[in-house]
C-alpha cells in the first residue's frame, strides 16, 4: 500500500524519536511517496529554523531520498490532497487542517498517538 508523507510526518523521528518507516511497515504500508513541493518546503525550513527543529529539518530531507518523490508545483497541502485522491494513497501528518481537509474528501489519514506509535485514524471509504 502506498502513502505519500507530510514535512511535519517526516520530522516525527527527531522530534518523537520514532521510527516512521518500520511504524508505516508494521500499519502495512510499503511504498513511501514525498511530492517534491514537500522537499521544498524542508529545504526552506533548514535555513529558517533553529536548533533541534532545524536538525529535524535536515533529518527529514535525509529521509525523503528514502521515498519515490513526485514531481508536483503548488502548496504542499494541495498537492498532497490531489495525489491522495489520483494515487488511492494513505496519507501521513500531524497537521489539524490539512487532516479535516482529507477526512473531508475520505482519504484515509496516519497520524502519531501517544507521542510512540504511528496510528491510521481514517479508513478508505
């Protein structure tokens, strides 16, 4: 099963101590999708942010070369929307509007619980 990740989904590992690819694994998920807009979007947070969130930043982009990345333009939230949907793919963030945008349009969403443990909250309607 596929599932595109979020900038906030890649930073769990460092900011949770998480590890999310073996979490997305154990949920049954096994092709891991970042839209380019989210690479981006970390290239610009690890020059804004500081401290343990800039090293999040960097940890994050590292990551993101782990997953097949799609070539998209536009706001990341949008273009996360619109792959779910095309690619009948699950989505993993922590981000309240971006969630109640999919839960909206029933893609199913993975979000951490209990600060340890990835968990899918939505499933395919």
């Amino acid at each position: 099963m596929k599932v595109i990740i979020d900038t906030n989904g890649l930073m769990i590992p460092v900011q949770f101590n998480v590890d999310i690819f073996e979490e997305l694994k154990r949920l049954g998920y096994d092709r891991f999708i970042v839209p380019l807009s989210v690479i981006r979007e970390l290239e610009t947070l690890q020059k804004e942010l500081k401290g343990k969130d800039r090293t999040a930043a960097k940890v994050a982009y590292s990551l993101a070369q782990r997953c097949e990345i799609v070539e998209t333009s536009g706001h990341a939230d949008d273009v996360i929307i619109d792959l779910a949907l095309e690619r009948g793919s699950a989505v993993l963030t922590n981000d309240i509007g971006l969630r109640k945008r999919l839960e909206s349009k029933n893609v199913p969403i993975i979000c951490l619980r209990q600060k340890n443990r990835l968990e899918k909250i939505t499933d395919e309607v």
